[in-house]
C-alpha cells in the first residue's frame, strides 16, 4: 500500500460510511490532479517526496475528512467519529444486558411474562435514554476541555510520511478502550440492577436459587465502586480520542487503579 493509499484510508475513517466511497474517490482524483500539476510546474518527478509535499498542502486526514461534513455544534468534527463509536457501544451493550435481565427475572419467576415485558420496554427506553445523554454530556465536556488535553499531533507540524513508518508503543490499540469501555458498563448494569447471579434449576425441588447476592456491606461502598467505574469509562473515553499514551493518562491511569 503507497502512501496515497494509506492517506486515503485514514480520511476514509473519518468519515461516515454512507457517503465514505464518494469523498473518497473524489479526494484521491483531487490529489493526482495536484501531483500531475506540481509535477509539470518544477519539472520534478511524481515521487514519494512530491507526494509528501502535496499532501502536506492537502492537511491532516481528520481535516480533510472534516471540510467534507456538515457543521456540528456540540460535538464538533473531531470527536464525532469517536463520539458515534462510543455511543453505538453504549446504547448496544444497554440494550443486551437489559434484555438479559429481563429473560432471567421471568426464568425465575420472579415476574410475569407480559407483565415483564411491558416492564422490560419502560425499563430499556429509560436505560436507553440515561446511556445516550451520559454518552453526549462525556463527549460534549472533552470537547470544551480538549485544548487543555493537548490532543496528540493537533499542534505539532503534520509530516505525511509518518503514515508509513510503524506504529510506535505509545499508541493505544483501538480495541484496548472499547472493550475497557464495555466490560465497565456491563460490571455498572450487573451490580446496580441484578439483586444477584441465578444459577440452573435445583435438581431437587426444580426451583431456581441465588447463587450471590450483595451483601449490606458492599451495598454501603457500591456509590464509590459506581464512582470509579464511571471515571473508568471516562477515562477509556479519553483515551478513545487521543489513541495515544501521554504522561498525564499515564498518571491518571495509575490514580485510577489505586482508587479502584
């Protein structure tokens, strides 16, 4: 893959699916037509280092893909993308978990079929409802502190032929906040709104039992447990943006897990 490839895709993941192909073919037609321009003009060879040079007169990816997208107010162009994935995550493992504990309570008996159901949908809408405007109030709160974030490489000069280099170990794999982000929000449902974890029918009496159940003890400090995976799923927010390790996440990642 050259490097008009690589700079195609990272624009590519800027931009929303629908409309991905289009933008891109377009770019990838604007930037040739540029090479073949500034190739003529200085009688220089359409090489690696012109590229270089032409996609830095193009700008950032994120950028690219940004001029390409209707205005957005309370989250702006680029956070949105990060904004979309993480709301997607939330709203997907709100709605499974939630069907889940509708499926056990009516296993157990512990209501009603209809009734359970009717319940289920109010209980689904309200969790639905609770999750996206976290998500919204999250990513609207980085947006007004994001310049205090510094945000890797927003600042700095942008130099297109690091798209070619490897990754370094500073970088965050995508999945690492995803499934931080996820296994949290499921930990959240399970504690606050399962009184405890069901196990298969008692062969001798064909009832379901308990199997845990939280004790008074833990119920008193679950407020501060709730507190910290909330920071924890922040925190993976952020680096969800940043998709780098900086000295701060770093310390507010120690700072996490000592609190935890």
């Amino acid at each position: 893959m050259n490097l008009i490839d690589r700079y195609i895709n990272e624009v590519g993941e800027h931009l929303p699916a629908r409309q991905r192909s289009d933008i891109l073919k377009e770019i990838r037609s604007l930037i040739e037509d540029l090479l073949a321009e500034k190739s003529r003009a200085t009688g220089r060879p359409n090489d690696e280092k012109l590229t270089i040079e032409v996609l830095k007169e193009m700008g950032r990816p994120e950028k690219v893909a940004a001029s390409y997208l209707p205005p957005r107010y309370l989250i702006g162009p680029e956070l949105f993308p990060v904004f979309w994935l993480v709301l997607k995550i939330v709203l997907f493992v709100v709605f499974t978990v939630g069907v889940l504990i509708l499926a056990v309570r009516i296993a157990i008996g512990d209501i009603g079929v209809w009734l359970g159901i009717g319940d289920g949908i109010g209980n689904l809408f309200n969790w639905l409802v609770l999750g996206l405007g976290w998500v919204v109030v999250t990513f609207a709160i980085i947006e007004l502190v994001a310049p205090k974030m510094k945000i890797p490489n927003k600042e700095k000069e942008w130099d297109p032929a690091a798209l070619l280099k490897k990754p370094d170990t500073a970088k965050i794999p995508l999945a690492t906040p995803i499934v931080g982000i996820i296994g949290t929000l499921v930990a959240l449902v399970i504690f606050n709104l399962l009184p405890g974890v069901p196990v298969i029918k008692n062969l001798n009496d064909g009832e379901w039992r308990i199997l845990l159940s939280l004790s008074d003890a833990f119920k008193r400090i679950l407020p501060l447990i709730n507190i910290a995976w909330v920071l924890t799923i922040a925190f993976h927010c952020v680096t969800l943006v940043q998709r780098r390790w900086s000295s701060v996440l770093r310390l507010a990642y120690i700072g996490l897990q000592v609190f935890l």
